[in-house]
C-alpha cells in the first residue's frame, strides 16, 4: 500500500511537467504550422515561384512549400529544449540546447553569406548588361564578321560573361569567410585566390593571342595580294600539275595557301609567348618543336618544288636538243632531277635519313650495273665493234699518241 502511495506521489508531482510538456509541443506544432502557413502565402503573393519556373528544366518545384518546410522544421527546433527541460531529460538537454546554440549561433552567417552572394550576384548582373551593351554599341560584334569567325558569335557577350565571372569571384570569397567554416571554405578559397592571381596572366595570353590573330589576318591578306600580283597561282601550271587555261581560284590557290601558313605561323608564335605567360613550359617547348618540325617540313617542301621546276627545265632543254631519242632523254632527265630533289627534300624534312640514303645510293648502283649489263651483255657485238674501231684509230700510222706509238716504241729500241 506504501508503494503505490509513493508511486501516486511521484506522478502526482511529474504531472506538472508532464502537463507543461504538452502545452509546449501543442504550442509548438501551432507556432510552426502558423509560420509555415504565412510563409507559404508569402511567398506565393510574391509569385516567387513563377520566377524561379523560368529558370527550371523539367517539372517545376514548389519553392514556397519546400521553405515552408523549413521554417515548420526550425520553429519545432527552438521549442525543442523548453520541452525536454519540462519533462527533465537533462541526458538529453544539453546535447539538443549545444546543438540549438551552435546552430543559433551559425544562422547569422548563413545570412551574411547569402546577403554578401546577392549583392555580388545583383552587380555582377548589372555590369555584365552594362559591359555587354556598351561593347555592342561599340560595335565590338563587327570583329567577328572581319576576322572570319561565325556570324553567330559576338564578343560583346564573351566580354560580359568574363566581366561577370571577374566580379563574382571575390564576392564568392567573401561569403565563404562569411561563414568562418576553415575546413571546408580554406580550400575553395586558396582555389579562388589562386584564379584571381592567375588572371593578370590569362589575360596577357588571350590578348597576345588575340592581337597575332588579327596580325596574322592581315598579314595573311597582304602576302595573298603580293603573290596575286606576281602571277604566283601559274605555279602548278609551271610544276605540270594542272593544264594550261583553267586557273584554280577561291581559297585553293597558292597565294591563298601561302597566306594560311603565314597566319597559322604568326599565331603559333603567339602561342610560344602566351604559353610563357602561364607558366607552361613543357606546352611552350612543345610548340616550340612543333614549330620547328612544321619549318623543316616547309623547307623540304620548298626544295622539292624547286626540283620540279629544275627538272621541267632541264626535261624540256633535252627535248629540244636531242632529235628522235628527245622524248627518252626528256623523260630520264626529269625522273633523275625529280629523284635527287626528293631526296634532298627528304632529308631536310630529317625523314628516315639512314634509309633516304640507303636508297638514294642503291638507286645509282642499280643504274650503274644495269648499264654495265645492257652494253657489255645485250649489246656485245655492238660494243666489240666499237672497241674495235677505237683500237684502229689509236694503231694508224700518223697518231703518234695513242697506244700504238708506245707498243713500236717497245718494239724498237733503237729508235
């Protein structure tokens, strides 16, 4: 009987707390669904939604509900530790009023943070539009067409996107340091600083890059114009690639070609240079080869077209002054030139040098035996007879240089 008198004295003592418990929650869940109600309607009286639609894929999400939710969850969480201190859960108090405090504590860096990114967001908006409208009223967009770029792009716009991302950075900075989370903003922020240190750079690279481009595309006009002018495009009629009469226009010219190169060499100089200004030394040096192999490759080129002009030359003198047999003369003349010019275009071109030799000298050797075999062989009467009438004159009475001369001068000695 004591027992449950003691026990009807412990509860009759807890229900006070008991009771207190739960108007706290009552409380709570009618503060929390009241909030989220305003909140939702709030939001929805400022077509908060509409707005953010616009800029969604796909199924829309309801942002007024989801922040909703939110304010419900966080109005739950302050009436969290009243409630557990009316029961007397101490075990579980100080746990849930540190986590309580500490998340107090964080909300005004969230909102540090979230204002510093909206007034970042609002001026890097507001001077991209200005940057944007300002090149374009400048006429900025005109470059493209000029430099041969699509229609379709406009630097006015490059210019404002790159405006943007330069203003936003810091701001992004800031509001990480707003919310003084070292392990996890010191990281983002040494990257940001990093880009920001690096962007003086970048942009000496672009501008050198972009200023040979356009070098380069008047360069590559006048060089075009230059070899127009000097009648350079007769030069695959001259080399015997294409008939007389039918001269190739457009970009397919070899004023045209020439002028390419011209620009593609100024812009990958350029690159060296830009290169150099980001610190890239292994990409520097690997244009710098590049270069350098593109430059051999166009010296041997040079050399071969030289050896067909030499060799058509030569092909057309042996024509001219070699009767019946010209057109045989004509043809060994022309392969022969075509052969070593190739070779030693080979070589300065630095392609398999060892084997361009091998059979630069096996080529010679071949022609020389085969020589040797077609007139000591196939034409051995011919060249008996030939010898035969070289030994006659040299034997006739009146030489007095030849080998019959020396022989009765053996033969007499008393002469």
């Amino acid at each position: 009987m004591d027992t449950i008198q003691v026990y009807t004295q412990q509860f009759l003592n807890y229900l006070p707390h008991l009771l207190t418990a739960l108007l706290l929650a009552v409380a709570a869940f009618v503060v929390a669904t009241l909030a989220r109600t305003l909140t939702v309607k709030g939001l929805r009286a400022a077509h908060v939604d509409e707005r953010v639609a616009k800029h969604q894929q796909g199924e829309p999400v309801h942002i007024s509900k989801t922040v909703g939710d939110i304010v419900y969850g966080l109005v739950l969480l302050f009436f969290l530790p009243g409630i557990l201190g009316a029961l007397g859960l101490n075990s579980l108090l100080a746990p849930a009023t540190g986590f309580l405090n500490n998340f107090l504590s964080f909300i005004p860096r969230i909102f540090g943070a979230v204002i510093i990114m909206v007034i970042g967001a609002f001026v890097a908006k507001l001077l991209r539009s200005l940057v944007t409208n300002v090149a374009a009223t400048a006429g900025v967009d005109r470059l493209t067409v000029r430099a041969g770029l699509p229609a379709g792009a406009h630097i006015s716009n490059l210019l404002g996107i790159v405006v943007y991302g330069l203003v936003i950075i810091p701001f992004i900075t800031a509001a990480l340091d707003a919310l003084n989370m070292t392990a996890i903003t010191q990281p983002i922020s040494d990257m940001l600083n990093r880009i920001l240190a690096a962007l003086p750079n970048i942009f000496a690279a672009a501008a050198v890059v972009a200023l040979a481009f356009f070098i380069g595309r008047f360069v590559s006009d006048l060089v075009r114009g230059l070899l127009t002018s000097m009648d350079f495009d007769r030069l695959p009629q001259l080399l015997g690639f294409q008939p007389s009469g039918s001269p190739t226009t457009g970009n397919g010219t070899p004023s045209a070609i020439v002028g390419h190169i011209a620009h593609a060499a100024i812009v990958l100089f350029a690159l060296v240079s830009a290169f150099e200004l980001l610190h890239a030394d292994s990409l520097a040096q690997l244009t710098r080869n590049f270069i350098q192999l593109i430059g051999q490759i166009a010296l041997g080129m040079v050399i071969f077209t030289v050896g067909l002009l030499v060799a058509n030359l030569l092909a057309g003198v042996a024509a001219r002054a070699s009767g019946a047999n010209g057109r045989l003369l004509a043809g060994v003349a022309r392969w022969s030139t075509i052969a070593l010019f190739g070779a030693m275009a080979l070589r300065q071109m630095g392609i398999a040098n060892e084997i361009v030799n091998l059979a630069f000298g096996l080529t010679l050797g071949a022609i020389a035996v085969a020589f040797a075999l077609a007139f000591g062989l196939g034409s051995r009467e011919t060249a008996g007879k030939i010898t035969e009438r070289w030994r006659q004159q040299l034997e006739k009475p009146g030489n007095t240089t030849g080998p019959s001369t020396a022989s009765s001068a053996f033969n007499n000695p008393t002469d």
